[in-house]
C-alpha cells in the first residue's frame, strides 16, 4: 500500500465512507504494521506458564529465552519447552508475520495470494494454513443439546500432492467409476444443534456406519438430546445402541420437514461448505479435516480477528 492509498483510505474514514474492499484494505494494512514483538506477547499471554509437554509435570521455572519466547525447564523430567513446544506451531519461523497470515485465513485466501500478501513463500504459506487449521482442532468440541440434526455429504477422494498413487490418476479431479455412495468417496459426517453449535467429522470412505457414528457421534451429544436424521439404517442402529431418542425424516420420499423436525440446518452447512471449498481447487483428502474445521470456525462467525485465532491456536488443549 503506497501512501496515496493511505491518504485516501484515511480522507474516506474522517467521511465514513469506507467501501468494502476498502476497509478489507484498511485491516490489512493494520495487520502489516504489527510491532515485531506483538505476536510474541499475545502468544505468552495465551499460554500463560504452560504445564510440561513432555512429562505433565505442572512445576518448572523460568530457563532464559529462546527465539524471543521464556523458556522454561521442568522440575522432574528437566526437559525445556516455550509455549509452542507440543503444539502444531512449534518451530514455525517469521513470527511476526502470523497475524498478517491469520487475516488471510480468515478471508479464505488461496495460498499463492496469501503467500504474496505476507511476503513468503509458497509453500510457508501451505504448510502455515494447515498448521493454524490443526491448531485450532485441538479445541475440544462443544456439546450439543436439545434438537440435534445430523447427516453426512461426501466427496471424491483425493491424492492431490502425493507423489505415489494407489490407482490410475484422473484428469481435473475426475469422476468416480461407480453411481452412488462408494469406497471411492470420503464422508464427511455433520451435527448441529438449534443453537448453531456444529460438529464435524472425516468418518473415513464409503457410507457412514453405526461403529463410525458411536465412534465420532456419541460422544459430542447429551444423553437427553433428540436425534434427527434422514431414514439411512446406521442412524437407526446408532441411536438404539446409544439409547438415544431419534427421529427420521424420509427425504428420498420427498419428505422435508415434520413439524419443527427437518435436517435443513445441517444441509445448509454442507452447501455452505461445498460451496467455499470451491475457491481451493481441489483439496487433498489427507487434509479434509483441516478444511472442515477451518470452514466450522467460520462459519460459527466468532473467531472474528488474528488475534483470537491466535489466542485459541495457542491456548487449546
């Protein structure tokens, strides 16, 4: 941003008269005038004095600084750690460009432009999304309450990135080989309670199964909750095993809505998701669960600035 762009960004704001595009603009150029320490204090605000990753132990003491970071050293196993070590951002350099970084994901911006925008390579800007992405994974999952929707969407499986295939490559993405749900698509399994708490999960290929769901399912819902699914067996076989209340819509009948049972909400987040997913060009099945979790934080509109990313990345267990 060159200092005629400053000056009109800031005659428009003394008129309230800001455009979209440029207040996006105006955050990103906040974000890149960061103090270099900045990040450094947010991330040892949010870790606080840490308990050793390496042993459990919750006593240790102060052992100098490294790479800006208190380091400290645990009483029983004598091990140093920082406030990273153990997490997914451990040993990721250039600290103080992350906020800057945290915008981008929280505009969904694809790599390469992320990667321009903060002035760092391609691939430090692949290997930061999924490294924030798995750091906010480590947040234990709400509990969801009262009427809970659930259904599963799937995708074709991907190997996008690999350098050894386990079947023929397919053009563009391709299509799969056989009509209907197989072991070529992978499940993405969803639930959503009335108060837009959401739960997402990667079960695996093929049809979701009643292990699958016990597995993943279970242990996110209160035992008082009121499942509503489509009329698929597992679900019916689930909730029995459970002894979960369930209600199943018949949506191939062309069945939408009973009353205030219908799986609407939880549709509605796979379009979403499908949708925003589109940008990337194709994302690498190994990875699923990294954009699901990322679209999750998005789309729950909370997370709203980097350095609540940050402090949620940091401080999660």
């Amino acid at each position: 941003m060159g200092a005629a762009d400053v000056q009109v960004l800031i005659e428009a704001l003394i008129q309230r008269q800001l455009s979209e595009d440029q207040v996006a603009l105006l955050q990103r150029f906040v974000a890149s005038v960061e103090q270099p320490g900045q990040c450094l204090r947010l991330i040892e605000e949010a870790a606080g004095k840490p308990p050793c990753p390496h042993c459990g132990c919750e006593k240790s003491h102060r052992c100098g600084q490294a790479s800006g970071l208190q380091r400290y050293r645990c009483v029983t196993c004598r091990r140093s750690f920082n406030a990273l070590t153990g997490t997914p951002l451990a040993r990721l350099r250039l600290r103080d460009k992350w906020l800057q970084y945290l915008q981008c994901l929280i505009e969904s911006t694809p790599v390469r432009s992320a990667a321009m925008r903060v002035a760092v390579a391609k691939s430090t800007s692949f290997r930061w999304r999924h490294r924030f992405n798995a750091a906010l994974l480590r947040a234990p999952r709400p509990q969801l309450s009262g009427i809970v929707e659930a259904d599963e969407t799937y995708l074709l499986e991907s190997q996008k990135g690999s350098r050894h295939l386990d079947r023929p490559p397919r053009k563009r993405g391709g299509k799969a080989s056989r009509r209907g749900i197989s072991s070529e698509l992978d499940c993405i399994l969803v639930a959503r309670d009335r108060n837009r708490q959401t739960c997402d999960f990667v079960t695996g290929r093929g049809p979701v199964s009643a292990g699958q769901l016990m597995k993943h399912l279970k242990p996110v819902l209160l035992p008082d909750v009121l499942l509503v699914t489509d009329a698929a067996k597992a679900y019916q076989a689930f909730a029995k095993q459970a002894g979960i209340t369930h209600e199943a819509i018949n949506v191939r009948a062309g069945i939408r809505a009973r009353g205030a049972l219908h799986i609407q909400g939880v549709n509605g987040w796979h379009g979403r998701f499908k949708s925003w997913l589109r940008r990337f060009n194709g994302v690498a099945s190994r990875y699923l669960e990294n954009y699901t979790g990322w679209r999750g934080v998005l789309d729950a509109d909370v997370l709203t600035a980097p350095r609540q990313w940050l402090h949620i990345a940091v401080a999660s267990d």
